[in-house]
C-alpha cells in the first residue's frame, strides 16, 4: 500500500498537491461565492461572531497560528490560538458570540475534545477542521469543515497540515465574504491563487533534491535552528518539530524577531540554520528584516539554510545554501515553504536509519490528556 515509495510519510508527502486541490474542491457556488455545505450553522450568527478562538495540538497548532494571520487579514476579527491542553484550564473568556474552532486531523486527540466540549459548556459556536470523517470532535461540535487529505498513516502529520491551513484560509474567505470584510472580487482572487497552489507544491516536490542532499550531509548534525517571521514563524517550528520527532535531533524554531532577544547566543561557527524568508511582494521591511537577520548570523559563522521565492535575490550574498520555492502570495506561503522542511526532516531520519513512519514514543492518535 505503500506504492512503491520506502516509507508512508514519503508517499503522503509527495500527495500534498492532491490534499490542497482536494480540499478546494467544490466550495463556491455558480455566482462564485463560497459555500460551505458542511458547517450547519446559521450564517447570521456566523457573521456576528465576535471572536475566534483556535484550539488544537502539535502540527495542527501551527496550522491555528497561520489561521491567525489570514482570518484577522480577511475577516478583521481578532484571533485567540491556544493549545487545547492549556485552554481549558485558564478560565477562558468565551460567550455566545466566540466561535470556537478545533483543529485536528485524526478528530480524536483528547486534549482537542476536551476544549471543544468546555467551549460548548461556555455557550460557544463550535467548528471543527478535521481529516477523519465521523470522528469524534466533528460529532460533537456544531459544524465541520473537512479537510480532504485522506488517510493519514504515517505518525508525523504532514499533507493533513497543509489541508488544514488550506481549509482555514477557506474558513477566513467565507466569514470575510459574510461579514464584507473583503470584495466578492478579491475573494475570488484569492481563490484563484490558492487553486495555483497545488502546481506550486509539486515544483517544490519535483525539485527536491537539493534538500535531500543537504539532509544527506547533515545526517550527523546535533542541533538545527528554524528562523521565520510572520507566516513563516509557524514554518520555523513546524520544521523543527517534524526533525525532533523523526530524526531525533535537537530542534528549535523562533520568530526571527525574537534572534536579538536571546536566541543569537545559540549561534556559534557551524551551527546550522534554516531561515524560511517572507516573500518580497509581500511588507517590505518584513523581508528586509529577514535578510538582516540571516546576515546576522552568517556572520557569526552560522550555515545558514534559506528557503526563498524564485527571483529573490537579496538572500544569495548570505546564503550557504539557497532551496528555491516559486513565488505565492505572502499569506499562502506556507503551503509552499513548509514542504523542503517535511522532505529535510524525512530524508534524515532515512539517512540515520530511523523508523520514519513510526518514530519511537509516539501514537498517530493521542486519545489520554
Ligand atoms: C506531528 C503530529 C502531532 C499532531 C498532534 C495533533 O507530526 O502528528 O503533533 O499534529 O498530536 O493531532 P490531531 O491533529 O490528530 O489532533
């Protein structure tokens, strides 16, 4: 079942294309206004929610954080993430106007359920964003988004990741579209970009041997930073969690605002870094910002690892190795730079001769808090 691939998450990678294109499927109406069948709730109430509120674990929290940045864009309403463990127990703030929404591939991580049902005790809307149909936390909340990644099997979550942060940018669109937040015409723009991304994603993929070069050459390295900024901060640490958990490397992503702030004493000769560089097209000084940071710690004799849009030139005079994505409106990025990092993190836990689909101490499903 493996279809001639060495391992499950080699194969679901290379599915990503399809798990976006999938999840985009028929989502708009002849008019060209989204239409979100699963999500059984009132429209009415949906456009007068207040405040949205992202509860989920590991890789799905990093969806919730990209979530935060296109819904607050789109939607202008503003976002709370919040790991679904921690949620529960802080006296959350939560009334009829939140709207609630769970992030979970398998639909059955207990920590999530618990959140999405104390969310419902409060008095909140409750959505779930969900690969596994008829799981629990879909049940049990008011409305469901799926996504459409189909089964999961490999343990570390990767084409479920992008599906999510494709349905949550469906998710923005559709309270944008109900609230009039953004024009039927920039929604469908953005539609259109998001329907280019899969084509983008196989560039990637089909230009992935560099990265597993690199990942060949690094299979005895002991410790890996990730730098993003903006979108590419959730990327940052989703690439440092899918090293930790398969290659069993010490792994850190931060917000490359933060380096100055104490991270750059971890930066001596050798040490290498990813730096996931915010597209040009998008604030300016964002990217400038990174180029400044990636310059920083090139000086300070870092191997500096740079993913970075074709035609960006800025990241090559600091760049020990440049892996190229092709150029995606900023907000999307994600979909197209977390992938060197999932084929990085794969390829060197393959080189170090590790059980890349089942990696010790992990279940695919965490069902005990
Ligand atoms: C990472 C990974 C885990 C899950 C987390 C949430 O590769 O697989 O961090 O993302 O356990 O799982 P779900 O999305 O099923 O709630």
């Amino acid at each position: 079942e493996k279809g001639g691939y060495d391992t499950f998450m080699a194969k679901e990678i290379d599915e990503q294309p399809k798990a976006v294109a999938d999840t985009l499927l028929a989502r708009s109406d002849e008019q060209g206004r989204l239409v979100l069948d699963e999500m059984r709730i009132d429209e009415a109430a949906l456009a007068d929610v207040d405040k949205v509120v992202i509860v989920s674990c590991g890789t799905s929290s990093y969806a919730g954080m990209v979530a935060k940045y296109a819904i607050e864009r789109w939607a202008r309403i503003p976002v709370e993430i919040e790991y679904s463990h921690e949620f529960r127990y802080r006296d959350p703030v939560i009334g009829a106007r939140t709207l609630v929404v769970s992030i979970s591939q398998s639909g059955e991580t207990m920590d999530t359920l618990m959140a999405v049902r104390h969310a419902r005790e409060l008095g909140a809307t409750t959505v779930a964003v969900c690969n596994t149909h008829g799981s629990t936390i879909p049940r049990e909340s008011d409305g469901v988004l799926y996504t459409h990644a189909g089964p999961e099997v490999a343990v570390a979550s990767t084409k479920a990741f992008v599906a999510q942060i494709t349905a949550i940018y469906l998710l923005g669109l559709y309270l944008a579209q109900l609230r009039g937040t953004l024009a039927a015409a920039d929604i469908k723009g953005v539609l259109a970009e998001l329907h280019a991304v899969p084509d983008k994603v196989q560039k990637v993929l089909d230009g992935s041997g560099h990265v597993r070069q690199i990942a060949r050459w690094m299979a005895d390295t002991r410790s890996v930073l990730f730098l993003g900024r903006h979108v590419g901060f959730p990327v940052a640490l989703e690439g440092a969690l899918k090293l930790k958990e398969l290659a069993y490397i010490h792994a850190e992503g931060f917000a490359a605002g933060e380096l100055k702030h104490g991270p750059i004493a971890l930066i001596e000769p050798g040490q290498p870094v990813f730096v996931v560089v915010p597209s040009p097209e998008g604030d300016d000084s964002v990217h400038a910002k990174v180029i400044s940071n990636i310059q920083e710690i090139r000086a300070r004799g870092a191997r500096t690892i740079v993913i970075a849009e074709e035609g960006d030139d800025a990241v090559v005079p600091y760049a020990e190795e440049i892996i190229r994505v092709p150029q995606t409106p900023p907000l999307l990025a994600p979909l197209v730079t977390v992938v060197p990092l999932q084929v990085f993190a794969c390829e060197l836990a393959g080189a170090k001769g590790l059980d890349v689909d089942q990696p010790r101490n992990l279940a695919k499903s965490v069902t005990v808090e």
